[in-house]
C-alpha cells in the first residue's frame, strides 16, 4: 500500500498534467476569435483557421496567457483594420494590452471591471468614441495612453470621476485625444502620478490647487486648441521632481515665481507664446536646465545671465538687448510698480525699452526734462497694491488710478514726492491710514469704503514736510459712506473751462442720432471733441464727453442725463479714442441690420461675422460683430487696435472705420460699405459668386491702390504704421473697382529708421516674410513683402497657399520665383481668365515688369526690397490716364467765359434751369455761389492727393 506522502506526490502530478492540457476559458476564445473577424486584414494576426487553443501549445502569436486565461494582447504597430469586440472586458485577467499605432475603428470598448488592468495602450488609432464607464473598477491601473485618438469629434469629452479610483496610476497620456474643458482637480489626488502629458487639446481654466506638490516628472499642456489654458504659473514652482515642462501656446499670466529655482532636476521648461510677465527670477536664470524657451511673452525688466545651455527670449518686453546689463532707475521703479499690480498684460506690453519718455508707455506721461511726470491708469481694471517703489520718481506730479481694484495702504514714503500735487484713487478698496501729504497735495479717495466715511485717520508726516494737512480742507477730499456697490463719485468735477457752446449743444442730441447724421454728410467732428466709451463705474443716466481746451491741452468733463445704457462688461476696458470717431449705439446697429439677420451676413473671419447695414437715408455700412466664442484678450486687442489705428488714419484705400459700440459682450466695428467684396472673391471664387473675372487692366489699378494705401500707412501718415496681415481677403472693392486695405487689427507702429521691433508672429501664412516667420522681427519691409505675393495672385489668379496643388507649387512664392524670369514659363503661369492669346504686346510688357516688381518685393533679404514708393512709381505709367472728353464750343452751353464770374454763373443757372444747387445770386446779393452740400467733403484727401 503507497504511503500518503506517494499520493499527495501523485495528484500534485496528475494536477499539473492537466493543467497543461486544458483548453483556452471558452468565453476568452470567443472573444478573440471575434476580435479576428472584425479585422479586415486578419491574415497579418497570423492566427490558426482551425485552432481553438490560443493558450497552447502552440500559443497563437501576441496572445499571452495565465493558465487558461488570456492575460495580454500585443498587436502593437501591425496596420490592423477594424472595430474592436464591444465585450473585450470580458477578458477579465487582463493586465496588459498593446493595441497602439494600427488604423482600428468605430467606437473604442469599455474597460469596465478590468480590476487586473495595468497596462493599456491603445495610442494612435482611429478610435471615434469613449464610453462613459471605460474607467469604472480599473483599480490597478498604472498606464494609460490614448494619445492621437479624435475622441467624440462633435463635442469633446474631460476625464471623469471614475478615473479618481486608479490610485496608483504613473502615466497619463492624452496627446490630441480631443479633450475639452478644465483640468480635473482630482489628477493632483494621484500622489503616484508621474508622467502627465494632454498637449493639443481643448483644456482651459487653470492648473487646480490640488496639483501643488504632485510628483510629476514630465508635464506636457502644450499647443492647446483654443484659447487654452490661463491664470499664474505658480504651482508649477512647487514640482519638485518636475524634469520637464512644456507649457508652451498657452494663455498663462502673471510672473515666474522666484521658488521655481528649487526645481533643480528640471532640464527642460518651454513657455513660449504666453502672456508672462514680470522680471525674470534669479531662480530661474541659475538653473542649469539644457533648453529653455521664453519667446513671445511680456517678461520685463534686465535680461539675466542664464546658465541654461540652450535658451531664448524673443519678443519681450526686456528694457535691454544685453544679458546683464541693468535697467535705468526709472524703469526699473516703474516695473515694480506694475510688479504690485500682478504685472496687467495690457502695460506689461506696452512698456518695452530703457526710457519711458522714448517710445508709447501707456498711461505715463514725462515732462521736458525726460523725467516721468503722470501716471494716469484710470479704468484699467488693476488689482494689486501700491508699490513703495513710485517713491522713486522723484519728478512725479500726478498720480491717477481712479476707477481700479487697488486694496491695501498709501505707501508712507509716497508723501516724499516732493513735486506731488494729484494724487486720484477714487473708487478703489484703499485701505487706512491716509499718510499726511503737504497741503499742496489734492488726495482724492471718494469710493473707497474701507475708509468708512473717515478718511482723516492719517499716519504720521514726512520729516521733510514743515505744514500740516487739515483732513477737512479742500486739498483732501473724502468719502461719504459710499458702498462698495456704489464705488465711484457720484459728481465729476469741472477741472477746465468749457468754451465751446457748440460742444454743449451736443449733449442734448442723442448720440447715436448726432453720429449718423453727422456721418452722411461727410462731417468730421473738431479734433477737440473725443466721446469714451461707457466706464463702468458710472451711473445708469450719465454721458460722460470730454472736451479738450483749445488753449493748454487740458480736459473737462461734462455730465448730462440721457437714454445712453451702460456698459455692463466686465470684459471691455476704458479706452481713450482719437477725436473723430464716435461710440454708436447697439440698438442703432440692431435697427440698420434688421437685428443681424441673416440675410444680411456679408462674411466671417477670426474676428466674428460682418453684416451689411443700412441708414435711412439708403446710405449702406459694414457692421464687424465679434462673436462671444472668440472675445479673448488677442480679439479684444485687435479691436482697441483697429480703433487706435484708423483713428490718426485717413486715406481713399484705407477702409474707414465709421464708429464703433462697446456694450455688455458686444464689440463691434463699423466701416464704409464695400459692395464688390474682398478681391479673393474676384479672383479664387469669381465663379462660386457668378462674378465676371477680373480684366488685366483692373487688376493694374487695383495693384497701384493698395500700393498707395500702404504707402500712406508706411511713409505719409503722421506716423509710420506695419499693417501685418496684408491679403487679398483683406483688400476690399467698392463698386467702381477701387481697392482700400481693411483689417487692421495687427497694425504695429513702425520703427525708426531701418530698425525692426520684435513682436509675437501674427498675419497668414503664404503671405509672411521669411525674417518675420523665423524671428519674429519686422519692419515695412514685411508689408512690401505680403505686397509681392498679392501681386503674384493678381498675375495667377493662384492663391498665396494652396495644399491642393502638386508640391513644387503649393507655396505661390517660392514657385513663381523659380518661373518669373522665364518668359514662357511666366505666360504659362498667367491666370487662364484673362486670356494671353488676344493680348497686345504692351500687355505683355506690362505683365513682365510687374513680374519683375513682384520678385524685388518678395526678395529674401528686407534690404533688397524696394519701399511702397518705388511700387507706385513703377505701377503708375501701367495704369490707364485720364484723357478729357472733346472741349468742342457747344458742350459749354453758350456761356460766354469772359463775363464777370457772378454773371457767368447766372447764365449756368439758367441753362442748367437753376437745379445745380447753388444758391440765387440774386438773394446772396451778388456774393460767390455757395457749394452744394458735400462739396468740399467729396474733395478731402489725407494725403492731399
């Protein structure tokens, strides 16, 4: 008889026989025979037809087994076609999966319950949808990969909450998965979280809170679609064990943290194309990263000395070109000071260079001694406290920031400024006590309800100071109580005379009525006259117009009851206007567009949808309405900039800005009509539109009017303007074929000289000049470069880029340069609309030189191209002259040109049966004919041409 240890020995043997013989779970074999039916191309899983063991032996190929169970499935970079098993869940041993780079379809399977999942990398397929419990029970989950994946196309989808249950997931990565929406707070929860990488998608909103101290190694947010991501960068500071970042095209504010130098196994930051700003930390210039990128953000102050291997710093604001070199003083006061206000984008942008009396410092002001004299930043929407560093500028006699979110005291040394004698905080939260200022100090805090109507708890007076300041005298004023709902004076104060009568007569006229008809007639409204948009801190019944005096420059302001509504926004900002354009009503545009119908819609770009309008008089506008969708702060700096700039411009092919409104979220832009459209239409769609094409003879002139329109910009105007974004879309016809340059939303002030600024890349590609392109500086020369390819267009009728035509010709440019000296290459090339057959050869010559012209304004080097001067000289002769009609007698009606002029008129009158609209000479008493209305509008030109 065996003994028992025998036995034991035996079945333990018998046990494992049979285990090696067992067959794959059924339900598993299913699954994955079903998986090889959905494939349209099978044959490359090399599967048996017949076998029905894929467990083994032999085991079928990327199938991998626990006993009888399916464990993993590696088809990883086969080209595999098809849907996947809806029930792959099923195999619940699963603990690894690699389906990644192959072309499977449809909707990707729930994970559900897959509570073995490890590894799941179903990256770079062609996935269409997830479903809502894909995460449910995937507690073991340690990495996932869906990167590449265009997930719920339509609508997007976020992370859930179900996620929240991976507890120990390391990677995460969702490369261009579609995602849209916030970053989930619960990520930051993942404490075993290490790889986070979600670039190109739809993220926005700000890195949660929750991340601060995640123990992330590599963080990719980069390239987003949209607006992206927002807010400070600060947590990123707290990383510790952060290698890399890429943050890059994002819309992250505020400055670098100076405790981003406690980073120090970080190798790798990029934080191009952002709105950063500040001085940069010198926790980050000492890290001794291998690449770091800083271009396109608003970064002040001096540039470090980096001990980064590789870094850049393009388009910034920096005041110097040379790392390690200091700021001035007074720049350097003035940066801290914004430094206290979290650094707005909106200054941190404009106050570039080492002297803000050189150059446009929003809201600075100097005196004659190149000193910094005001500080006048009323309405900015500011947030922040008072920097003590103003103290420093020493030369300052007005300080304004009414209207604001200030918090926090007057600096004490601010009472130092010895020249001080405004100092305006009006409706901010400044906080007690009131330093004591020399009674030569007017100290406005109205609207300050932190002062509790008591402003007069004042600290102790400077040393210097041998007077002093009764709270009750004039020089302090006070506020009464005000809530914080009501922030604000209630009463603003006449600082100037007003001598205008006129001027005041205007109150009394509503504004939007004024505008149009002021507008028909060609009325330009006096220099002196510029009307604000609504500040928000005013009451509802309040217009408020200023007018500036005609003696000393400086400004009154007046206040009326009337049916004005308020800005209620709290997106748009206060912004100065140029005299000459005025604020239009909402309802106005709503009632001129049949409140935007649709039939009215003219076209859609970037900016929003444009309508066609019309006044009561017949007379039709341009209405460019901003979408909400696309109110971002670049749409609404190109909107302050398309009014700055076609304020102080005014020229016959310059579209005319005719006004614009500001209220709620409506932004709009009003312009003269243009009813032929944009010359693209004429030229790529004339057959979508059922338009005839355009002649050679039109398009000459049409060539020489942009040419003159950018050469008012460029030269003539009273100051030197880049457009930027120059484009046949952006050239508009009017009905007689005359071309004006729209779209003026990029337009930067042009540098003196042969000097280039540098600036974010903006404008189409096709049309960008390759110095642009690649640094980021520009000059006029990149104008006269866009000018070149427009030209190009209007000899092709080719588009400046075009994906749908064989390589060597998808970039117009580069192509026709390889063409344009070959003659018949260049005939070949010839739009095939205008017919070369019939044409003269004066045509020919023509089309050659404007061939030639078109190649110097496309050269590589900005030097070698020629300015918008030399292209109207050359265009100039091409065009057809104006030749007089035959001065036969008996066209002059019989009048007898050696009368005196008033007889010689009379006679007119008579012949022309008194219809001409000058006025009976009879009834002026024999005095010179009056005009007829509009005369002298009709012949006002900006450049005097």
């Amino acid at each position: 008889m065996a003994g028992p240890n025998l036995i034991t020995s035996l079945l333990l043997l018998l046990s494992l026989i049979s285990v090696a013989f067992t067959a794959t779970d059924p339900n598993d074999l299913a699954i994955l025979n079903q998986f090889r039916k959905n494939m349209e191309n099978s044959d490359l899983l090399n599967w048996p037809e017949t076998g029905d063991d894929p467990c083994g032996p032999p085991k079928w190929d990327h199938v991998f087994c626990s006993g009888d169970r399916v464990s993993q499935i590696q088809v990883q970079n086969l080209g595999l076609k098809g849907p996947l098993p809806q029930n792959l869940n099923q195999l619940s041993e699963l603990f690894n999966i690699g389906l990644q780079r192959n072309q499977f379809s449809g909707p990707l399977p729930t994970l559900k319950g897959l509570s073995k999942l490890k590894y799941a990398f179903l990256d770079y397929n062609n996935f269409t949808s997830i479903p809502g419990d894909f995460f449910v029970g995937l507690d073991a989950l340690e990495v996932l990969a869906l990167d590449g994946l265009e997930l719920n196309a339509s609508t997007g989808w976020t992370l859930p909450i179900d996620l929240s249950n991976s507890v120990q997931l390391q990677n995460l990565t969702c490369l261009s998965c579609n995602l849209v929406g916030p970053l989930p707070e619960f990520l930051g929860n993942l404490t075993s979280l290490t790889v986070l990488e979600l670039s190109g998608n739809g993220l926005s909103g700000e890195i949660p809170a929750s991340f601060k101290g995640l123990n992330l190694q590599s963080l990719r947010l980069n390239n987003p679609k949209g607006a992206g991501l927002s807010g400070g960068i600060d947590v990123i500071a707290t990383m510790v064990q952060l290698n890399s970042a890429w943050l890059h095209g994002n819309q992250f504010t505020g400055s670098i943290p100076e405790s981003i130098g406690d980073l120090v196994s970080l190798k790798d930051l990029n934080l191009n194309g952002n709105k950063l700003s500040g001085v940069i930390p010198d926790g980050l210039a000492n890290l001794e990263l291998d690449t770091l990128n800083l271009n396109n953000n608003h970064f002040m102050g001096p540039i470090p000395t980096f001990k980064a291997k590789n870094v850049s710093y393009e388009s910034n604001a920096f005041c110097q070109d040379t790392p390690g070199v200091p700021c001035a003083p007074e720049v350097m006061a003035l940066i801290e000071f914004l430094g206290g206000l979290d650094y707005p984008t909106t200054l941190a942008d404009d106050w570039s260079g080492n002297d803000p009396c050189k150059g446009s410092w929003l809201g600075v002001s100097c005196s004659n001694n190149g000193k910094v004299s005001v500080i006048n930043l009323p309405n900015f929407k500011l947030n922040g406290t008072l920097s003590p560093s103003v103290a420093k500028l020493d030369s300052l006699t007005q300080i304004k920031l009414q209207g604001n979110n200030l918090k926090g005291p007057i600096p004490a040394n601010w009472t130092s400024l010895k020249a001080l004698t405004v100092l305006d905080l009006t409706g901010n939260d400044i906080t007690p006590p009131l330093p004591k200022f020399v009674n030569t100090v007017k100290v406005v805090i109205d609207g300050n309800p932190l002062f509790h109507g008591n402003p007069s708890e004042q600290g102790p007076a400077p040393e210097s100071n041998s007077t002093s300041t009764n709270p009750s005298s004039p020089t302090n004023t006070s506020s009464n109580g005000d809530s914080k709902g009501s922030k604000g004076p209630n009463i603003v104060s006449i600082v100037a005379p007003v001598t205008s009568v006129a001027v005041v007569a205007l109150l009394v006229i509503p504004l939007s009525i004024y505008y149009c008809k002021k507008r028909r007639t060609g009325f330009q409204a006096p220099s002196s006259l510029v009307v604000h948009p609504r500040d928000p801190s005013d009451s509802d019944n309040t217009v408020k117009i200023v007018v500036a005096s005609n003696t000393n420059g400086s400004t009154s302001t007046l206040t009326r009851s009337g049916s004005a509504s308020r800005n209620s926004s709290g997106i748009g900002e206060s912004h100065v206007i140029e005299a000459g354009n005025l604020v239009i009503s909402v309802q106005v545009l709503r009632n001129v567009t049949k409140n935007f119908a649709p039939e009215n819609e003219l076209g859609r770009g970037g900016f929003g949808v444009v309508y066609k309008g019309e006044l009561d008089d017949g007379t039709k506008i341009a209405v460019k309405r901003m979408e909400a969708g696309v109110i971002s702060n670049k749409a609404l700096d190109e909107f302050q900039s398309e009014i700055a700039v076609l304020s102080k411009v005014r020229h016959r092919h310059l579209v005319s800005l005719l006004g614009y409104s500001v209220a709620g979220n409506e932004r709009m832009l009003v312009y003269e009509y243009m009813p032929q459209g944009a010359l693209s239409r004429h030229l790529f769609h004339w057959k979508t539109f059922k338009l005839e094409p355009l002649s050679w003879t039109r398009r000459l002139n049409i060539a020489l009017d942009v040419a003159r329109g950018l050469e008012y910009l460029h030269n003539l105007a009273q100051q030197s303007f880049i457009h930027r974004d120059l484009k046949s879309s952006n050239i508009l016809l009017g009905d007689d074929f005359k071309a004006k340059i729209s779209d003026f939303g990029l337009v930067k002030l042009a540098p003196n000289g042969e000097r280039s600024v540098v600036t974010k890349l903006a404008g189409t590609f096709g049309y960008l000049a390759p110095e642009y392109a690649v640094t980021g500086k520009i000059t006029t020369k990149v104008d006269v470069f866009s000018f070149g390819v427009v030209l190009m267009e209007l000899l092709t009728g080719m588009m400046a880029l075009d994906d749908d035509r064989p390589e060597e010709k998808q970039y117009l440019a580069a192509w026709f340069w390889h063409i344009k000296s070959n003659k018949e290459k260049l005939l070949a090339a010839i739009d095939p609309t205008l017919d070369i057959k019939d044409m003269k050869e004066e045509t020919f010559e023509s089309i050659a030189t404007i061939a030639e012209l078109a190649g110097h304004c496309t050269a590589r080097e900005p030097s070698q191209r020629p300015d918008m001067g030399h292209a109207v000289n050359v265009l100039s002769p091409l065009v057809e002259k104006w030749k007089p009609f035959n001065d036969e007698d008996d066209e002059y009606s019989g009048i007898d040109y050696s009368l005196p002029l008033n007889q010689m008129v009379k006679g007119w009158q008579e012949a022309e049966g008194k219809d001409s609209g000058y006025i009976d000479l009879e009834d002026s008493k024999g005095s010179i004919p009056a005009r007829p209305t509009g005369f002298a509008d009709s012949f006002t030109s900006a450049d005097g041409r």
